[in-house]
C-alpha cells in the first residue's frame, strides 16, 4: 500500500491523541476543531464546521471533472461515557469518558485518505469527508442530514466503516440488505398503591406488576414475532422503592428492542405498549409506556455493496473479504445517511481483543493501512480517471 506506508507514524499519531482526548455526542468539539484544521493543512477545496450541530465537512475536487459525480466517505468522532481500563500510555485524560468503538480509528483513517486524496487527486469528480458527531445515541447521521449534508455537497453515493473486533487484521465483512438492526428504546412508569411492608393487602404492588410486565414482555418475541424475523426485546433496568419494609407508590422500568423489519418494528412497539397497559390494568394499577424509535436499521444498498466488495477484495483478497456476513443485532445511525442516499458500510477487521463498548478496548493501530487504502480506493475505483 504504498499511497500510505509514509504516512502511517502521523495517523497512528491523530489516533492516540483523540483517543486520550474523547469527547461525548454533540459535544466533540476539539475533535472537531482538530479534523478542520487538518483538513485545511492538507488542502482541501472547501472545510465546513457545524454541519449537524458539530459536524465537519471536507470538500476535495479530483483532478477531472468530467464525471460529475460526488462521493461521500463518512466517519464517526464521539466517545462513550465509560472509564478506560487499557492502560495504554494514550489513555483517556476526560475522567470518565473513553473511545471504546473505534471512533478515534475511523476519524483518524479517514484524515489518512483525506491527505492522500487532496495529494494526488487521481479522481474525476469530487470526495466529500464527513465527520459525524454523535453516532453513540445523539443521532449525529440524522442531525447532520437534517442540516442538509446530502443536498448541499450534492452526494450521490455515501460509504462508511466500523471496527470489528474478533475479526482479523486485513479482513473485512459487510452483507447487501440489512447489516445492523433498528434500536428503540422504552420506559414503563407503574403506578399502584402504596402501603407497609406488613400490610400488603392495602396495596396495589407497582414492583409485583412491574416483574409480570417483565415477564409478558418476553412473549413478544416468542408468541407474536414472525419466526423467521429477527428481534429483540431487553428490558435492562427496573426499580422502585428504598427500604425493605415498604411497598412502594410506583416503579419504573425501561429497556431496548431491536429488529430489521419495518412491520415487525411497528408490532413491537404496539405490543410494548398494550402488554404493559393490560398487565397494569389487570392489578389495579396503571402503566404508563414512553417508546422512542431511536435508529432505523442499517440497510446496505446492493449494487454499492457489491462494488465495496469488490474494492476490498481487490486490496487485500477474495479470501479475506466476506460479503455476506450474518446481521448484527446492535445499530449504527449511518442508518440515517443510508436511507437519503445510496452506500455501503464496511467492517474492518480489529484483531483479537476486547469487543466495543469494554473499558478495555482500544482501536488496533495496525488496522490503519488498510483502512486508508479502502477509503481512497472507493473514490479512485468509483470515479475513475479516463
């Protein structure tokens, strides 16, 4: 990969000084400030801030112009609110706040493709850089679409990529059709009767109906989801009351659910709502359901997935590219992006280690030729020079 050999040592750099400097959601704003100013030190035609509140975009012209077309290559830059156990000597400094999805991997890959692409500009047409901030449950996709991302910079197709831990250095893995699942989220708020502990006769238990809410929650996905689609219904939390010789007023819950399909998302959120109200209803108590659809799920498109494989196999291997890779059940608010226009996202391999989301979990360096090379190769391959 010699487009990138030299400048390894300066993007593991970038890596390891956003990783000790992670930043939350909306609020990435020396990422941010760090990605504008490299891509105005490299030469890009045209560096736009604010993009979706925090967003950065990047505009590179290529060398031709006669196609007329317009690609867009997106990465993440936000961190999560979990205190880092890597030891590395690149650790988080922000108390509390660490990259453990790879973010610091995929901006700092991206401004690796984006110095190449402004250096040789072997390209006809144009590269948009997107810098997106908020993927860890703010809705950055959506914001920064919202804000008019694909119209502005006249986007025809958008391509992204996310680590993937447990799968090899220089292998990567992506499906046509859906690739991440939707994700909702609940909160059931139980309203009974409060009474003491000793006299539950006087009460209406908000924990009792809260636990056979629970309970009936978990039929959804067995008694009403089709058996040949995919869903998930997590309830990850349920409280109520302090003390232990008192039955409290109310009890709250909440939880997550997950699909890929439309109808099955619909019946879901239908369910959630009914089993909680008649379960609630039925011990004299009243449930109150607020369901939020949060993500929609990840739908790779197929013929730019079939070119995505394609430029990755013509990188690294047929062998080490698998393109029909099973759905993952988490989701990615690319989601957003892919639903405006036509695009991919590509799995990148990580190595052993760690899965996303674990305080040990840091993005493996080693990973970054490959992923510079796939991104420059999705222009040059996608907008070729006659």
């Amino acid at each position: 990969m010699p487009e990138i050999d030299g400048d390894y040592a300066d993007v593991v750099e970038w890596r390891r000084d956003i990783h000790a400097h992670p930043e939350l959601q909306f609020e990435v704003h020396r990422t941010a400030e760090l990605v504008a100013s490299k891509l105005k030190e490299f030469g890009c035609d045209e560096v736009v801030t604010g993009i979706g509140k925090t967003g950065v975009v990047g505009v590179i012209r290529g060398r031709q112009q006669t196609s007329g077309r317009v690609i867009g290559l997106r990465a993440d830059m936000d961190a999560l609110p979990i205190e880092e156990e890597t030891g590395a000597s690149w650790a988080s400094t922000n108390k509390g706040v660490m990259h453990a999805c790879g973010h610091d991997g995929h901006t700092a890959m991206l401004l690796g493709a984006a110095r190449a692409l402004t250096r040789t500009r072997a390209f006809d047409g144009t590269a948009i850089v997107i810098f997106q901030p908020a993927e860890e449950g703010g809705g950055g996709g959506k914001a920064m679409v919202d804000d008019g991302l694909m119209d502005r910079f006249e986007i025809n197709e958008v391509y992204a990529m996310h680590t993937e831990p447990g799968l090899p250095i220089g292998q990567f893995s992506t499906a046509s059709g859906p690739l991440a699942a939707s994700a909702d989220g609940f909160r059931i708020k139980i309203d009974g009767k409060g009474a003491h502990g000793a006299s539950p006769h006087a009460s209406v238990d908000p924990l009792v109906v809260g636990a056979n809410i629970l309970l009936a929650l978990q039929t959804i996905v067995s008694r009403n989801v089709h058996p040949r689609q995919c869903a998930v219904v997590t309830v990850g939390w349920m409280g109520g009351g302090k003390a232990g010789n008192v039955i409290p007023q109310s009890a709250e819950m909440g939880g997550t659910t997950r699909t890929f399909d439309p109808a099955t998302r619909d019946l879901i959120e239908k369910r959630v709502t009914e089993i909680a109200s008649y379960v609630a209803e039925a011990y004299g108590a009243k449930a109150t359901v607020t369901y939020k659809r949060m993500f929609p799920p990840t739908v790779n498109h197929a013929n730019e997935t079939a070119f995505a494989v394609d430029v990755a196999r013509s990188r690294v291997g047929m062998e080490n590219v698998n393109g029909s890779m099973e759905p993952l059940m988490g989701s990615e608010d690319f989601a957003f992006m892919l639903e405006a226009r036509p695009g991919n996202i590509m799995l990148i391999g990580n190595g052993d280690g760690p899965s996303v989301h674990d305080a040990r979990y840091d993005f493996n360096d080693a990973a970054i030729p490959f992923g510079v090379d796939y991104f420059i190769s999705i222009v040059e391959r996608r907008l070729p020079l006659e």
